[in-house]
C-alpha cells in the first residue's frame, strides 16, 4: 500500500510539474495598431503587431491581399519590444483589406491569421 502511494504521489507532482511551465506553441497576435488608428488614405503607412512569443521574421511570410484575393509581400522588421513586429504597408486606395500572415514562433511552431482592415476616406 505504501508503495501505491508514492507512485501516485510522485505521478501527481511530475503531471503538476509539467503543467506549470508554460508552453507557447504558436507566435499569437496579442495587439495590433489597426485596432487603434485607421490606416490612411493613399499614404504609406506601418502597421505594429505584438506577439506573446518571439517571432523568427528570416523565416516568417507576411502579404498584404487586397480586391479579389491579389496579394502582395509586405516588409516585416522586428521592433523595439520582444515579440514585436512592424509592417512597412505601401499607398493604399479605399476599400477592404487583409494581411495574411505566416509567422514562426521562435520555438519552430508555425502560425497562420488574417487581420482584416478597411481604408475609408475621412469624412
């Protein structure tokens, strides 16, 4: 019976010991300037992206698709802060817009999303 005890004392603490250490298995979008400012009318423009992971850029894709699913790469650059990625967007005409992106987080997982944006012009 002791035996027995152990065992399942030293399975809980190795499943509790496991469970603790945080494991981020793909590089998420946790803030993007898009949700804030508007990108703006025939300028162009950047875009900042958190990440809750280092991303690896020499490795990731990013596109900007536009009317009828044309896309376009976009120029990704690390920024200031960990896990932080700024977009180079070019001159952009009214209408709806996505950047797709294909990023590898830092531990080797790959990650896919679509942010989708609108230009309008200011009233």
């Amino acid at each position: 019976m002791k035996k027995f005890n152990f065992f399942t004392l030293l399975a809980v603490l190795t499943l509790a010991l496991i469970g603790s250490h945080p494991a981020w298995a793909h590089a998420v979008v946790t803030h993007s300037s898009l949700q804030l400012s508007p990108v703006p009318v025939n300028r162009a423009s950047q875009v900042q992206l958190s990440f809750n992971s280092q991303v690896e850029l020499d490795l990731s894709q990013v596109f900007l698709v536009s009317a009828g699913d044309a896309m376009q790469t976009i120029q990704a650059k690390k920024g200031a802060q960990p896990g932080q990625v700024l977009l180079e967007l070019p001159a952009l005409k009214p209408g709806e817009y996505a950047i797709k992106l294909k990023i590898f987080a830092a531990d080797g997982h790959l990650s896919e999303d679509l942010l989708r944006f609108f230009v309008t012009q200011p009233e």
